[in-house]
C-alpha cells in the first residue's frame, strides 16, 4: 500500500500540481514572515546595540518639555534636572563623569523649505564637548560642533539629504520658532532614532534649553561609573541623593539596554504576527483546494480503490494510502515553500529598505524553528485537508462500486449539512447583530465570535446556495452564449459540493477585501462629513508631528494680512460627571465664524458667558440639558460646576463638548495646542495660504490645510492602509485562482467521455473553450459575490462597534469599488480557465468517447 501511495503521487502529478502550488505559497509566506521579522530584529538590535554603551545610569525628567501634563509641571515638590543637579551627581563617589541632556522635536528644512524626513523621528539635542573640544557621542567627520546660538551640527544623512555642506545656512524648527543657522560640523552617530532614518540637529547648551525645554534645565543626566563601580551601586547612590519623584526615572544602562530589546522585539513580533495571521488565510484558502482535490482524485479513482478492496486492502490501508499521498506532497511542498520563503524574505526587506533606506539591514536569518514550523504547517494543513476524503475512500465497497464512477454526495447528508449550516449561521448573525448593537467596545467579542460563526455557517451552506443562485444567471448564459452558456450552468450546479468548495476560497478573499474596503469608505465619509459640514474656517494651521503648537502662533496667525477671524484651538481632558473627558476650547468670539454647529437647544453665545457646550451623545451620559449644571473637577483638583449653555448635534470638528478659551485658560495655564483656525477675508486664496506659512516663519513642521488638503490627509491615510491590506491579501487572491485552475482541470478529466460526445454531435472547439470559460466564471462570480455580501454585513458591525469612538460613523457602500471587485473576480474566472478550457477543446474526439 505504501509504494502503491508513492506511484499514485507520481501518476497523477500533474492533477496535484496546483495543490502542492497553493501548499507551497503557503508555506512560503509562512518561512518568509519569520526569515523577514528575525533578520530584521537582529538588524535592529545590532544597530541599537552601542547605544547605552556610555551609559552607566541615566536620570529622566518626564516633566521637561511640551509633552508634560500640567499636573507634572505644578507639581511644587518635583525634582528638577539643572546644572546643580549635574554637579552634585557628578560629586558622588561612583560617578566619574556627568552629563546633563537636552532633547527635544526639531525638523530640518531643505532647501526648498520642505520638511527632511519624518516629523515623528525628527530631533534636537545640545553638543556637550569635554576639554578636547569633542563630543564623544558624536563624533564630527567634518567642522566642528556648535558653539553659540548662531551655529548648528547635523548628522551626515540629513545633511546629505538636504544636500547642505559646512558653512551652509540651514532652516530649523520647532513647534513654533524657526532658527537659521550656520552649519559648522557634521557628525555620525549610534542614535537608533538617526540609524532608522530620524533627523538630529545640534546646538550649544543655551540654545537648546531655549529652543526645546527652559533656561538651565535638562531633560536627563547620563553618569558614567568609575572603575570597580557596577550599575547597581551607582543606581543606588542616585536613588539616595535624588530621591526621585514619579516624574523622575532612574535606570541603568543594562536596563536601558534591556527596554530597548525588548522593544524591539515587541514590535517585530507584532509585525510578525500580523503577517502571519495573512499567511494563514492563505492556508486556509489552500485548505479547500487539497480537499477539493482529493475528493475529486477518490471519485475518480473510485474502481482502483474498490479494486484494492477486493483483494485484500482494509479501510484503515485505504485511508493510510490517501493520507500518505498528502503527507508527500505536503512535506515536497513545504520543503519548496521554505526555499521560496528565502526570497519572500530578501523581498519584504527590500521593500523596507525602498520605504526608509535608513533602515538597518544584514545577511538573511533562518533560524531551525523557521524550517521546523514551515515543515510542520504544510505537513499538517496538507494532511488534515485530505483527512476528509481519505475517510470516504475507505467506505468505497469492494464489489459494488467497481462498476460506478463519481459517487454523489446522499441527499441524507447533504440535508444535515444544511441544517448544520443554517443553525451556525443564524446563530452567528444573531451575534453580530447583538454585538453592534451596543455601539462601543463592547460589542466587539461578540461581533468577532459571530463573524467566526458566519462565516462558517454560509461556507458549509455555499453547496445549498449555489443551486438558486446560479439559477439566477441560467436564462441569461443561455440567450447570450447558446448551448456552450446552457451546458456551463448545468456543470456548475452539477456538483454543489465541488461548486462550493471551489467559490469558498474566493469567498474568503473577496469577504476580508470588500469588508476593509466599505470599512475605509465609511470612515472616509465621516471625516468627509466632519470637516464639510462643521468647518467654516479656511485653514487649519498645526504641526506636522500631531505635538502642541507654541502659544505664539496663534498672535503671529491673528496678524497675518487677509485674516478676518482665528483662534487657537485647544483640548484639555478634565473630569466631567465623575470621568476623565475631552473638551475642545475656541475664542468665543470667533466660534460661529469657523465652525458650523447644530443646535437643539441653547445659544452659542452661551461660550462667552463661560458655560459649556456639549454634543447630544454626550448630554445623554451626563443626564443634562440646557441650563443644568455639570460637575468638573479641573487639573489642579480644584473642583466647581459648569452650566450646560447649549447642546449640538453629535459628529463634527467639535467633538464632545466645547468651552472658550477664556474659561479653560483660567484652570490650564497651558492646554494643548492642537491648531489655529482661520477665516479669510476674501476665503480660500493662494495669498492667504502664503501670509500663514510667512507668519509661522516658514517653519518646516507647521503645515497650513485648506478643508481639502484636511480631508486629502485622511483619505491617503486609509488609502494606504487599504493598499497595504491589499497587497498582504494578494497571496490568498492567487491561491483562490489556482484552486479554480486545479478544479476543472480535473473537472475536464473527469468529464473527457462526455465532452468527445458533444463534440461528436457538432460542438465546435471554440464552444467547448466557451463552456469550460463561461464555467469558471459563473462560479468565480459566486464564489466573489457571496464574499462581497459577507464582506458588507461585517463591516456593517465592525462600524456598530466603533460609533462611541467615531460620533456620526455610518456604513457607506463605495458601489464602484465592489461592482469592480465582481468585474475583476469575472476576469479570474477567464483566466483561471484557460489552461483547461484549451485542454478539453484539444481532446480527441474518438479517445474521449472510448474512456471508460
């Protein structure tokens, strides 16, 4: 029975071919996600290995700097990093040295006044040289480091990308000033921030305690221990001196060292398992393609395998024949799949070096755990997808089934297969439909344990569904195409079992796709909405890195020529009701010319008598109403009432609740910044747009939006995020394809008697290509359009969970976008077919009719 398995794989090699393909692209996502995710976290960790080399304790303010919370910054009794402090750590008996650190945000402008790299890994540091002149943490490869305010060092790549030389004048900023100064060095530097593609300007210690903290404040102390001094003891020395408050953190540099691994790996196992969790779906599409396969190879096998019954062969020899048959093609698969995964790998590194050439790369890691779970998985998944069929091939009767082909599925078991379906699938929309009924967070265990239910129930109804459906296109085929339309419907309702097994791959493909594509829509829509319908304002002014502007951008706005109204607009959580809630301020005066807003009751003149506005959601969870008082608990624990002034439709720029400026100004010295609004005298013009970016300085970081360019931002945000999702499903899509491929291949081979028949009785070769074509179609439509009506309902809950997160979010179908994905999955069909399609229209006629 084994060499019996073994020549069967090799007899029917060319049947198998597209399973072990689909095993095989599997698989070799699965070797390429790890290969990729350890070869890159080893880069990182080499890259990042020398950065706390000189560090033996490092002591941190987190209440230096724009990002601090005002209750940090009020805290009377909190330590703070000075020059003092520098010298009386430097003074302990295990310090050999001290340094004080100045870090902060600041971009570099080009020359063309465009920001240099990203906001978000763009930093400021002071140049702290010993005696010698140098500083050891960056060591200059040409000039010199800065020396007063007027002069700046840069590391190499930035410069190289600003294509600025020594002696150049360079642009830099923050969240409000903008600096021009001489650059006089360039430096290289272990900093991860600069070796993953950040930017890092360097000035002398005034000017970056000016420009990023405060006059004589640091926002860490790096130690040095002196020889015979471990960490430990001189952590322990800080800890005494110091007695550090919450504010102050205190580590040594193998802590640091230890964060920053783990870090590193947090973040690569993340990415890890998100692609992972795609080359599963890739499995899983594979899944329904081996058992497809393997229950159309039993069928037609059906007289050898009753043969090897009759002269001996027990089930269990039957069944241990077809699993053997799966386990060598899984592990020929897999052992192919891991070899491809290297190069998956060299590619998704590529593509990361293409997006950020910064990037730390290395020579390829495979690790024996990446060889044994590849192995194993396209063993197991190969095996467990043919365990079905091998069952069914062991109850072939020895006698009986010697003279019969194809065995029908028994109306016995296709009725409990419905009724298995229909209970999975009702219970699981019961629970999608509870879980989006809550409209928040809450609803999402239930949303994803019914999405899991669906799904499953509709894949075990498709046999079920494919009949009626189908149906619906009968009439059609036949008028457009003829005989060659008749025949392609009768053949894909034919087997309902085969029909189903072959669309649900597609089903899965077409479901995550369509779903994250009315998901994107409908997001899209509501910020589209959010800014068209409640922004007045011609352009909002904010910082490119999302932190809070300076407090003098907004006086700086105000006067530019061609405004006719501004404000700043801030946020601040206070306690409202007993929890911690976001309120947004505008000036009062100003707020009915730049936004638009809904009441249902009150005035928005109320802003300016101090009462607070809130949205209808909100009102609801507070239980009040125009006139009642609200209970609030400000930042420095005091606590008062607010009067409710007036209560607005919910969704919009606003958010949950709104005060003047004034009044939170009287409580939070210091609110977030987030932007400046701002109405134009003549509106949107060319020259307004200028005079704010001139206002601002031309600083590089602060971008100046019209509504358009506000909702073009989120709109290339989803819209890369789909991109991205596309691409990862992309593997699933092509295994769906060569699942379509491999079964009328078969399919064709099953049925060579039949199509010699009806090219004996005058049907041309171009009508058996047509029929086998109009075939793969047909089931490839079902297949997608299924998935697109799951896909929708999905998404559907998906959106009922993040309402709360999301005020005013609807579902919103993007019409085109689906109707193409059906276009497209017609388009798959005729190319999935035409391989096969031109092998039935080459068959002999007279070989075809004499095929027993």
């Amino acid at each position: 029975m084994y060499r019996t398995a073994l020549r069967n794989v090799l007899a029917h090699k060319g049947r198998l071919l597209m399973t072990a393909l689909a095993v095989m692209l599997g698989t070799a996502f699965v070797a390429g996600t790890m290969v990729f995710s350890d070869t890159f976290g080893k880069a990182m960790r080499e890259s990042n290995s020398k950065s706390y080399s000189d560090v033996s304790v490092q002591i941190v303010d987190n209440s230096a700097g724009a990002t601090a919370s005002l209750r940090e910054k009020s805290d009377k009794s909190a330590v703070t990093l000075t020059d003092a402090t520098v010298q009386q750590l430097a003074a302990l008996p295990g310090a050999a040295s001290a340094r004080g650190v100045v870090s902060g945000f600041t971009g570099v402008a080009d020359r063309s006044g465009n920001l240099i790299g990203q906001s978000w890994t763009a930093k400021g540091a002071n140049f702290a040289p010993g005696p010698d002149g140098k500083d050891a943490r960056y060591p200059m490869v040409e000039g010199q480091g800065p020396k007063n305010g007027k002069e700046i060092a840069l590391d190499r790549k930035t410069a190289e990308k600003g294509g600025y030389k020594v002696g150049d004048t360079v642009r830099v900023g923050s969240n409000g000033p903008v600096l021009e100064a001489k650059l006089t060095g360039v430096f290289t530097t272990d900093d991860p921030v600069v070796n993953s593609g950040g930017t890092l300007s360097l000035f002398d210690r005034t000017t970056a305690q000016q420009l990023l903290l405060e006059p004589g404040r640091y926002s860490s102390i790096v130690l040095a221990a002196k020889p015979g001094t471990g960490q430990d003891a001189l952590l322990s020395q800080v800890d005494q001196q110091l007695r550090p408050g919450q504010q102050i953190e205190v580590r040594t540099g193998e802590q640091l060292k230890a964060e920053e691994e783990r870090m590193i790996t947090s973040g690569t196992a993340s990415m890890r398992t998100m692609l992972l969790a795609f080359a599963a779906i890739s499995l899983f599409v594979g899944i329904f393609i081996i058992a497809n396969t393997f229950t159309m190879l039993v069928a037609q096998r059906t007289k050898e395998l009753a043969l090897l019954r009759a002269i001996g062969a027990s089930r269990k020899q039957v069944t241990r024949s077809v699993l053997i048959e799966a386990f060598v093609i899984g592990a020929l698969s897999a052992a192919a799949g891991l070899v491809a995964g290297l190069g998956i790998g060299a590619g998704l590194q590529s593509v990361l070096a293409s997006l950020n050439d910064s990037l730390p790369t290395g020579a390829l890691v495979v690790k024996p755990m990446t060889v044994a779970v590849t192995l194993v998985v396209g063993v197991l998944v190969t095996v467990v997808s043919a365990l079905l069929p091998a069952v069914r091939a062991a109850r072939i009767a020895p006698v009986a089934a010697m003279s019969s082909g194809d065995q029908p599925a028994s109306q016995k078991s296709l009725v409990v297969r419905n009724a298995l379906g229909s209970l999975v699938a009702a219970a699981g929309i019961a629970l999608v439909a509870f879980g989006a009924s809550k409209g928040n967070s809450d609803g999402r265990m239930p949303v994803a344990l019914g999405a899991v239910l669906a799904v499953l129930g509709v894949f075990v109804l498709l046999p079920l569904l494919s009949r009626p459906v189908i149906a619906l296109v009968g009439p059609a085929l036949g008028k457009l195409f003829g005989m060659p339309g008749k025949l392609a419907r009768q053949n894909a309702v034919r087997n309902p079992r085969r029909t189903a097994a072959t669309a649900a791959a597609l089903t899965i493909g077409l479901t995550l796709v369509s779903g994250l594509t009315v998901i994107g829509a409908s997001v899209s829509d509501t910020v589209d909405r959010a800014v068209t319908s409640s922004m007045k304002a011609d352009y909002v002014v904010a910082a490119a890195n999302s932190m809070s502007l300076s407090d003098k951008v907004p006086a700086e706005v105000a006067k530019a020529p061609g405004v006719a109204a501004s404000s700043p607009m801030t946020q601040v959580s206070w306690e409202l009701g007993g929890k911690q809630r976001d309120i947004s301020g505008l000036n009062s005066e100003s707020l009915d010319k730049l936004v638009s807003v809904t009441l249902k009751s009150g005035s928005l003149a109320a802003a300016a008598k101090g009462q607070l506005l809130v949205d209808e959601d909100l009102a609801k969870k507070l239980g009040a109403t125009t006139g009642s008082t609200v209970p609030v608990t400000y930042p420095d624990d005091t606590k008062g009432t607010l009067t409710v002034g007036a209560v607005y439709e919910t969704g919009g720029l606003l958010g949950g609740a709104v005060l003047a400026n004034s009044e939170i100004l009287k409580h939070d010295p210091q609110p977030y910044l987030e932007s400046v609004l701002v109405k134009g005298t003549d509106g949107e013009t060319a020259a307004l747009k200028k005079a704010l970016k001139d206002a601002t300085g031309a600083n590089p970081v602060i971008e100046v939006q019209s509504r358009q360019d506000v909702r073009d931002g989120f709109s290339q945000t989803i819209t890369f995020a789909l991109n991205l999702m596309y691409g990862l499903l992309a593997m699933s899509v092509v295994v769906a394809v060569l699942g379509v491929i491999n079964t009328l291949a078969m399919s064709v081979f099953e049925r060579k008697r039949e199509i010699g028949m009806l090219r004996a009785i005058g049907l041309d070769r171009s009508g058996i290509k047509r029929m086998v074509r109009l075939e793969s179609v047909v089931i490839s439509v079902f297949g997608a359009g299924i998935g697109i009506l799951l896909g929708c309902f999905m998404a559907w809950a998906i959106n009922g969970t993040l309402e709360s997160e999301m005020a005013g979010l609807t579902t919103v179908l993007p019409f085109g976008q689906l109707l193409l994905f059906l276009a497209l999955a017609g388009l798959v069909g005729v190319v999935a077919a035409f391989w096969p399609a031109r092998r039935a229209a080459g068959l002999d006629i007279l070989d075809s009719i004499k095929t027993d």
